[in-house]
C-alpha cells in the first residue's frame, strides 16, 4: 500500500516530531541485547525520513537521544554514539541525493569529538538541500533549551539591548534552539508511553499528540500512515470555537 493512500494532500503536517521509544524492549522480546534494537531503530529512521519526503512533509524532529541518556550503562552510550557515527557516515550521500537537510538542536558539546565532526560535517554537505529538514535532537531536554533561551535573554537585558517590558513569546520562541523551525503539527511517540519526556515543551503546546503501542524497529511507512490519517480527522481549533474555526477556513 502507497504511503499516501487515503490521505489529504492539501492537509500534510509541515512538521512531525517523534519520540523512537521502545527500541531496547522490542530487542528484550527477542531474546537480543539492546543496541540489536537501537540498530533495528535506525532501519525505522530511514523508512520514515523517506516517506516524510515522499508526502512533502517539511520537517522532521527525531528524538535521538535525550540529556537523561547520558546517565545510561556506559557501554549502551558508547554503542549508541558508534551507531551515529556509522549511520551518518552511510547515509551521507543518500541524504544528498534524496534532497534531506541534516539540522541538530541539543547541547552538542558534550558529544564524542568524533560524532561531533561528523555531525557538522553531515550539516554542511546537506546545507545545499532544499527538501526536507530532518532535524536530530541530540543530547537535548526542553529545559536545558529554556534554562538557555532564559539565560541569553538575562544577557540582553542586561547588556541593555533589551528591555523587560519587551520581553514577550516572541522573544523566547527566538531564543529556543528551534528559533529558525516551526512548532511542530504533530507529535508520534511509539512504545505505549504516555508523555512528552522533556521534549519540545514550549513547541508542543498545540501539537495534535498520537501515541502508538507498537515499539520504534516496528514503526514504518504504514504506520505514519495511519497516524497522519488520525490527525487529519482532527480539527485543530488553536483556543477558538469550531464554529470560529469554520468561519475562517469559508472565508
């Protein structure tokens, strides 16, 4: 089954965010270690960025690995970064040819040296492209983003190129590491956990939320499908009434 049967192309989400959960469990069911499910993981990674762009979603946010991971077994972290490494490494080209910008919000700084470099380097042979945004959210938290977003505009105030008065929404979405990425219209978390684990908190304030049973290594293009189709039932109403909302879209 096409990836687009069954729906609206008029009515895409520009922006899809996603938290990859349940990759170490679904290696558990089958008797494996867990990096066996986070490089099963990566093989999800591909067939959603690919059908992303197939549909002409905009942008991509995958949740890859969060500031809490850092306080995993070690040696879970060291396969976790190897993986990086060699995913990007091998995917480089193929990003290039299908048009997919690489971007990463998170504290990059604590990556390995070596991921780092080859993050950026990724970044920069992907910057030519003009398709989709597949935007990494490495070594992140949401309040890590605001305690920085907070910390830069105290700067400003300070240094008095800003006033207090003007602080407004405006001001902190321009501060957030996602200052130049829309908020997300919908949000995936697979596994069947029921919360946002410190991501995008201050972007998913209006974000349509689908929560899924199925583990991340099982998730692929029928099941975006089926999540797409589920938020374009939705009506989006922002604060308003479904009769304001109605209004509007008639005029």
């Amino acid at each position: 089954m096409s990836v687009t049967e069954g729906i609206d192309k008029t009515r895409i989400p520009k922006h899809i965010a996603v938290i990859m959960d349940g990759n170490g469990r679904w290696a558990k069911q089958k008797g494996q270690d867990r990096i066996y499910g986070h490089q099963a993981g990566a093989e999800s990674v591909r067939q959603i960025t690919e059908a992303c762009g197939e549909l002409g979603v905009e942008y991509l946010t995958l949740y890859a690995f969060s500031m809490e991971n850092w306080d995993r077994p070690k040696y879970e972290i060291e396969a976790l970064m190897a993986l990086l490494v060699e995913t990007i490494e091998n995917e480089t080209d193929d990003l290039i040819k299908n048009n997919v910008r690489i971007l990463a919000i998170g504290d990059l700084k604590k990556l390995p040296e070596d991921v780092e470099q080859k993050l950026s380097n990724c970044m920069q042979r992907t910057a030519v492209c003009t398709g989709l945004k597949l935007v990494l959210a490495l070594s992140y938290s949401s309040r890590w983003e605001i305690t920085e977003a907070v910390r830069k505009i105290a700067t400003q105030v300070k240094e008095g190129s800003l006033e207090l008065e003007d602080i407004t929404e405006e001001t902190v979405s321009n501060n957030l590491a996602t200052n130049s990425i829309p908020d997300p219209d919908l949000l995936i978390r697979t596994s069947g956990e029921l919360r946002i684990s410190n991501f995008l908190m201050w972007q998913l304030s209006y974000a349509e939320l689908y929560f899924t049973d199925m583990y991340w290594p099982d998730f692929g293009k029928e099941e975006l499908r089926k999540a797409i189709i589920d938020y374009q039932r939705r009506e989006r109403r922002f604060g308003k009434t479904s009769e304001q909302v109605r209004e509007e879209t008639e005029e």
